[in-house]
C-alpha cells in the first residue's frame, strides 16, 4: 500500500497536465501541511518561501483546536515583479478523517478542510475561498530519521475586485494540486518542500516549530 500511495503521488504531480490551471491566479500561501494533525492544545510557528509565477515570504501559526483537528492563521508578502509587494491573508483548517492508527484505521492518512484567503495584486484583488483533500504516509528511514510524503488537492472559487470601476468582477471554480515531503528534524523542528501546480505554479520550501 506504500508503494501505490508514493505511485499515486509522483503520477498526479507529473501527469496531470499544467494547462487545467491556466487560467487561476492560484495560492501564494502552498501547503505546509500533512493530514496528520497536531492535537489538542499544540501549537506550531512556521515560516515558508515560493518560489513560483509569484514570490512569497509566508508566516504561519497552527493550533490544535481538537485531537483531530487543527486550525490555522496565515499572512503573506507577495511580490510577481509587476508590483509593489503586497500583504496577504488567509485562514484554513482540517479534519483528520482516516489514519494508520489511532482514528478510523486505513491504508494511509488523510484529512478534509476548507480555506479562505486574499491578497492584493497590481490592479485587482483575489479572494479564495475553497476546500482540500489532504493524504499523507509517514515513513521510518533506516537511520531513524523520519519522512512524510503528502499530497493536497483543492477545489476553490477565485474571485477577482478589479481597482478600474470600468472593469467587472470575475469568480470562477478553480482546482490546484500540491505534492511534497515532510522531514522530521528533531521532535520540535520539521522541514519541508513541496511542488505547487494551481496557476502560481512552483516550488515551496518552509519549516515549522512546535511552540505549544
């Protein structure tokens, strides 16, 4: 079952062609995010970079709001070369529906949630609002140390405020594709690196740090 979710991963990430999303303004945010989740009343810092069609600093705060379900808070500088940099906003959380042990036994991890997050571009604002299914399969490495590959896909409405009152508002159903890897420093410190294929098309690297 390993073998088919690690299949499964490097098949969506390679094989679904980059065109379905060439119409999105995509995410400046990325994943960051196995479906395991953090447990009731921890709490994790984290700071990230894309390197993608935008360029983003990312900070983030992650809380355990339930043994299965975490929350969390997440702001943005996002720069394309076209403007100024611009501040983003967002917000998502997940369920941890299925895992190994200890939830609903199954072949791997996985997670539902939803999102919501804005920022500001050149002359028009984006506004997502969507939801994400979320799969992971932690692994034991022969020297102790520990992975996670994981996978997101989203499905989201885009709607975009053009600043020119000439100009009328546009919402459309987008959908995006995250794949990475979750690498277990320490207890405390995780790092991670990931592909994004959503319209803001590129690679994420970030870390996080248990605080709480």
């Amino acid at each position: 079952m390993k073998k088919v979710f690690l299949l499964s991963l490097i098949l969506i990430t390679f094989v679904v062609p980059n065109s379905f999303a060439d119409s999105s303004q995509g995410t400046p945010f990325g994943s960051f995010s196995t479906a395991r989740t953090l447990g009731m009343g921890h709490g994790n810092f984290g700071v990230g970079l894309g390197l993608a069609d935008n360029t983003s600093f990312i900070g983030s705060f992650t809380y355990g709001l339930s043994a299965n379900t975490d929350g969390r808070l997440k702001i943005a500088l996002v720069d394309n070369d076209r403007i100024d940099t611009q501040l983003g906003i967002g917000a998502d959380f997940k369920y941890q529906l299925m895992s190994l042990k200890g939830v609903s036994n199954g072949p791997f991890d996985m997670a539902l949630g939803a999102f919501s997050e804005y920022y500001n571009m050149d002359y028009y604002t984006v506004f997502l609002l969507g939801g994400q299914l979320i799969g992971s399969y932690p692994l034991q490495l022969s020297n102790n140390q520990k992975i996670t590959p994981y996978g997101r896909f989203n499905a989201r409405l885009e709607y975009l405020s053009f600043d020119n009152p000439m100009s009328d508002s546009q919402s459309n159903l987008e959908v995006g594709l995250n794949a990475g890897i979750k690498w277990y420093a320490t207890d405390i410190l995780n790092f991670y690196g990931e592909f994004q294929i959503d319209g803001n098309d590129g690679v994420f690297f970030g870390l996080d740090m248990n605080v709480l």
